[in-house]
C-alpha cells in the first residue's frame, strides 16, 4: 500500500504532512509537472522508498525536498531519469538504503543539495 501516489497533476504543495507505516512507498511520484514536499515526515515505510520521483513519459519532474525527515524506510529517497531534484536541511536516518540517483533511459537524475 502507497502512502500517497501523484500522477499526472501539475503541481503539488506537500506542507507539514506525515507519512507513517506504509507497505510500500510514502510518496510516489509519476508524470507530475512539479512537487515541493517542506516539512514533512515519511518514515517506517520498511518495504518502500520514503519519497520515489520518475517518469513514465518524456519531459521533466521538478521535486524540491526542504526540511523533511525520512526515517525507517526502504530507502530514504529514489530519483529516476526526468527529475530534477533538490534537497534542502532534510535529514535522512535509519533507513536500509540513503539516497538512490538511477537512470533507466538516456538522462539521469539532475539534482544539487545543501545542508543536508
């Protein structure tokens, strides 16, 4: 079971949200214009990924992750090919995997980060 799935939306504005226990991942993210995920929670997703951003199609996913804490989960954070990321003063702990930056097609991840 997903936590919260996003597709095919343009923007999203995730603010002060927390994600606990899930099977699966805490946020999936597929085909979405832009998501700003800002002091949030996302933990004990053990099976899962906390926050999984991709792409089904061409073009570009925007994810900004500001002062988020990811804990206890699968892996802290998936980027796949078509996302820009950038990770600002979030924290990741007691998670199997940390941060997974994959390509499945021509263009990897973008991703720049700052205290974190």
């Amino acid at each position: 079971m997903i936590g919260l799935e996003l597709t095919l939306v343009n923007i999203v504005h995730l603010e002060n949200v927390v994600i606990n226990g899930f099977n699966g991942d805490g946020i999936e993210i597929f085909d979405v214009g832009a998501v700003f995920v800002k002091d949030s929670i996302v933990r004990n997703c053990a099976a899962g990924t906390a926050i999984y951003a991709g792409r089904t199609s061409s073009g570009t996913t925007i994810v900004s992750i500001d002062g988020a804490r990811l804990e206890g989960n699968g892996y802290a954070l998936v980027a796949d090919s078509g996302t820009r990321l950038t990770v600002r003063n979030t924290a990741a702990s007691r998670n199997a995997t940390g941060f997974w930056f994959r390509s499945a097609g021509a263009f990897g991840p973008r991703w720049q980060r700052s205290r974190t």
